[in-house]
C-alpha cells in the first residue's frame, strides 16, 4: 500500500459541470442558528462529500462568501446548492410541503439511532441545530421524527459539524445501498 499523491487524487475527482441532479443525495440539511463559521464551511466540505442536493443556512448561521467559511470549505461553496431562508420553521415547512420527511438530529425523549433510517423515508430534511442549545423547539415541533448518535462515554453529543458527518454519511449510505440493490 502506498499513500495517493495529489495529481492522483484529482484524476479521481468529479468535476463540477459533470455532476448530474440524479446523482446527488436526496437530503435537504436545514442549519438552524450555527454560530460558528468554522462549523459552517465543515458542514459544507462534508456535503461536498456525499453530494448532498442543498444547504439551506437559517437565522444568524453565517452565509459565504465568507474567508473562515471557506477555510474549512475548501471549495465546496462551489459544489452544494444553497440557500438562505430566515425562519428555520419556514424552511422546514417548505421541504415538508414538497414531500420531504422531517427528520432533526437532536435528543428527544422519542428517538431512534440515526443508523435505522428507511429509503422509503426519503427525501429528507435534516436539521441540525445551534452548538449549544441544539435544534429549538419551535424547529424540533415541525419535525416528523428525531434521530441519535448513541453516545457512551461522559458526554452526550458530539461537535455539531462532527454529529452531521457522522449521520450524513450513514444516510448516504443507506440511500446508496438502496439504490444498489434495486438496479
């Protein structure tokens, strides 16, 4: 085994105009109120990775172009579709209305693990909330269902970038897979 260079890796990259709307991942992420810019432009590098079909930024989350966005982003600005919706609720409703199923990653007292996620239940809209009050409760009440990361040390949650890499990629997956075996 050896370590791929740079030139090698970028023969393996998808470029920008060959990427085609059936390829992305049917997941709409809501960001409600994620103060921090550095959490912002990991959000987006990780959409990048999984192809995620839109970011919608809400409330006081920091937009691009911003150079701390973009530090983390490296790029990916470029590849994921976004907007900016003020009110978190309206942007839930709206993915809602167009037949999207709520999910937030958030504790709740009526939770499943992120992992047990249907295909039949996409499209989604993911919410993922502020550092430290987490998805607010006017968000979480328009949302149909709640996922976890099942945590075992002493802490209950992870860093806010850092909980939706770990449940994107498994959505991701699940969807993929799906897909997979229905081909």
């Amino acid at each position: 085994m050896r370590k791929l260079t740079h030139s090698e890796i970028a023969t393996k990259r998808t470029k920008l105009d060959e990427i085609k709307p059936s390829d992305r991942l049917p997941v709409v992420v809501v960001v409600d109120n994620v103060r921090s810019l550095y959490n912002v432009g990991s959000i987006f590098r990780t959409s990048d990775g999984v192809l995620l079909e839109k970011l919608v930024l809400t409330g006081y989350t920091p937009r691009p172009p911003r150079k701390e966005i973009e530090k983390t982003a490296l790029g990916a600005t470029e590849s994921i579709p976004w907007e900016y919706i003020k009110d978190p609720v309206e942007a839930v409703r709206k993915f809602k209305t167009s037949g999207y199923h709520a999910f937030c990653l958030e504790l709740t007292d009526e939770v499943a693990p992120y992992y047990d996620v249907s295909p039949v239940q996409y499209p989604l809209c993911l919410v993922i909330g502020n550092e430290i009050t987490g998805v607010s409760k006017d968000v979480l009440s328009e949302c149909d269902e709640a996922i976890e990361i099942p945590q075992f040390g002493i802490k209950q949650s992870l860093n806010v970038a850092v909980a939706y890499g770990v449940a994107i990629f498994e959505l991701n997956r699940i969807w993929r897979a799906s897909r997979n075996r229905s081909q």
